[in-house]
C-alpha cells in the first residue's frame, strides 16, 4: 500500500504510542485544499443576539485521481467534501508532555 501525503507536514503514524514502532511519511509537495466561505447566520437568544458561523465547503484543488493500491492522506474538511474512500486524515492524535501533537495512533476516513 502506497500512502501519499497531500498536507503540508511530515506525518508520524504511531499505533502504539510513542514507545512504538512508528511511520514517518512526509509531505508529497502537494497540497489537497479545500475552498471554504464562511457564511455569518444569527440566532436570538434571551434578547441577545448571536452570530454563527456556517462553513461552506467549496472547489477542491491539487487532489490526483485515485490510483490503485494508493491511499491519500489529506485534511478533514477535504475527505468530507470529496467522500472518496481512498481519502484518509489523522485521528487520535499523540501530544507530548506540553500539548503538543507529535503524531498520530490511527487514521480515520468518511
């Protein structure tokens, strides 16, 4: 299985956690994106009134055509507004002792 990074950061896949085995797999060069306007709606409560802030998913660029054996790892919101079933992105995430994300123990898909 071939994996390809469509995001801008160097992936680190761990399982197990930091004290298992790991896969690095860095950037491809390409970046998947998603085009997103941001619709402002209100609601009214108790007299107040409250914005919202609706995302509307639009064009996606820089994402190939699915090849065999080849999955894509890419943002959420690209996964979401494509739906293909080769598109993954990180879930689970890993963070040190100072809340940082480090990497990732699963991959999630739509």
């Amino acid at each position: 299985m071939k994996i390809v990074n469509l995001t801008p950061r160097t992936l680190k896949l761990m399982p197990d956690g930091p004290g298992g085995p790991s896969l690095t797999v860095s950037p491809s060069g390409k970046v998947a994106r998603c085009a997103t306007d941001w619709v402002v709606e209100t609601i009214t409560a108790d007299g107040i009134t409250i914005p919202v802030n609706r995302a509307q998913v639009g064009v996606v660029t820089d994402l190939p055509e699915p090849q065999p054996d080849t999955i894509y790892i890419v943002s959420r919101w690209v996964a979401e507004a494509v739906g293909r079933d080769d598109l993954y992105y990180v879930d689970d995430v890993v963070r040190d002792g100072q809340g940082r994300v480090i990497g990732a123990k699963a991959l999630s898909r739509q």
